[in-house]
C-alpha cells in the first residue's frame, strides 16, 4: 500500500493539464475551473457551531468534570453569549449559531452519552 501523499503524486504527475483560457461568467457554463477560488475573508465572519450540543472550555472536562451548569440556549441568529467563570459553566448551542465567548469546544448531545 502507497502513502497518500505517495498516491497524490502520482495523480499530479498522471493527471491531464487543461489549456487556460479566460472567459466571462456567462459563458463559463460547462467548462472546468483550472485555478483555485479563493474568498478575500472568512465567511461566517466568526466561529460557527457545526452540530447541536453543549459549548464549554476543554480544560474543564480534560481536568474530569462531567457535571455542568447550562447557563442559556443560543440558537443560530442570535448575538453571541459570553460563558460564564465558573469552569462548570456551559451554553446549550444549536448548529449554525455563533460559538459563544469563553468556549473552545461544543459536546454534542450524542458524546453525552459515553462521558
């Protein structure tokens, strides 16, 4: 078996280079995009919740706490939440709202199962 970078190789140097040509938007229907796209900033502009769960430090539940206190719900669209001090202190977090200030991490309700 081939590394994956062994196997990236050998698709680059096998693969089939396409002529350049530019061209405007309208008529791009049908073609392949040879170069990289690229966004000029981060688009949502702040970090996201990608899954429904529970956000809160880390560091509380590498150091082995496994009981927290929810201190509110912040679904998508709402301003972001500020977490609390206490190190037991969690936001409940719908998927696609903003990670609320103070977390670095979101337990999805299904991990909740096996802590």
């Amino acid at each position: 078996m081939i590394t994956p970078a062994e196997a990236e190789r050998l698709i680059l140097e096998n693969m089939v280079r396409f002529h350049r040509e530019d061209c405007p938007l309208l008529a791009a229907h049908r073609r392949v995009l040879r170069g990289e796209v690229r966004a000029d900033r981060d688009l949502p502009p702040f970090d996201r919740v990608t899954m429904d769960g529970y956000a809160m430090r880390a560091a509380s539940l590498a150091e082995g706490t496994r009981t927290f206190t929810v201190e509110g719900v912040q679904a998508a669209g709402m301003r972001a939440f500020k977490l609390g001090a206490d190190p037991e202190s969690a936001i409940e977090v719908m998927t696609g709202a903003v990670l609320p200030e103070g977390a670095d991490s979101v337990v999805p309700y299904l991990a909740l199962i096996y802590i």
